[in-house]
C-alpha cells in the first residue's frame, strides 16, 4: 500500500460519525496564513484544537478561472473537494476542503501540496484553517 493509499484511508476512517465538510455550527480552530509559521505552532497555539477529533481542513486558493476544474480533478484523486467562493480580480477565490485528524506533519505536507499545486496553475496558496464542532459537542470516537 502506497503513501497516497494510506493517507486516504487514514482519511475516510477520521471522518467519524457527522462530521463532513457541510456540518453547520463548526467553529475555527487553527488559522495558518503566514508561510514563515510552523505548521507546529499554529496547532500548538490552538486551545480549541482537539487532536483526536476530526476536523475540517479548508485550504485558501486562488486560481486562474481557467484551471478551475484542473485544480479539482486532481484534488479529487486524494478526497478534497475544490469549492469555488467568487472572482478576485482575474483569479477564482476557492476551498479546497477534506475531513481529518490533523497533525502537524500531514498540515505541513498538504500546505506544501496546494502551494505546489497552485503555483503549477499560475494561482497560489494562500493559507490553510481548520474547523471543529464548539469544544463539548465533538466525536472523539472516530472508529479509527
């Protein structure tokens, strides 16, 4: 089983039980939008982060309208689902969002996918949040 295998699962067994990336009430937990700032530290800095929960990871891109549904092909490979949220100047503001645990590491990782990715398109990245039901009303049960 390949590293891309293994974060998928990894991915669809933290989903827990009503947990998706449309689940009202969820609150911000983490917010990373300053490239020079430790994955780390963003979630160490974080008293609403529940490490054992599932979170929604919401990464902030902005893409040329023209590579839209480039972008959400290949998004799609590893279960994110590219949202468009409107026009910024000549570019496409959009989310690409996924439920998981989050983890300093996998942050990191996938910061560095979407830079990458974005910067191949002619976009960019521009930062990454996380999402968690309010502190009391999360799953921690995730069935992992």
């Amino acid at each position: 089983m390949g590293l891309l295998d293994r974060l998928r699962d990894l991915a669809g067994k933290s989903k827990g039980p009503g947990l998706g990336v449309d689940t009202p009430g969820v609150e911000i937990i983490a917010e990373a939008f300053d490239p020079a700032e430790a994955d780390s530290s963003v979630l160490a800095r974080s008293p609403s982060w529940v490490a054992e929960a599932p979170a929604i990871l919401r990464h902030h891109l902005k893409l040329p309208p023209g590579k839209v549904a480039e972008a959400t092909s290949i998004l799609a490979q590893d279960g994110w689902e590219l949202r468009e949220q409107g026009p910024d100047g000549g570019f496409t503001l959009a989310h690409a969002v996924r439920v998981q645990l989050l983890d300093a590491l996998h942050c990191a990782q996938e910061r560095s996918r979407m830079a990458g990715l974005a910067q191949r398109l002619g976009g960019d990245s521009l930062g990454w949040d996380a999402l968690q039901p309010p502190t009391g009303t999360r799953d921690v049960g995730h069935g992992g």
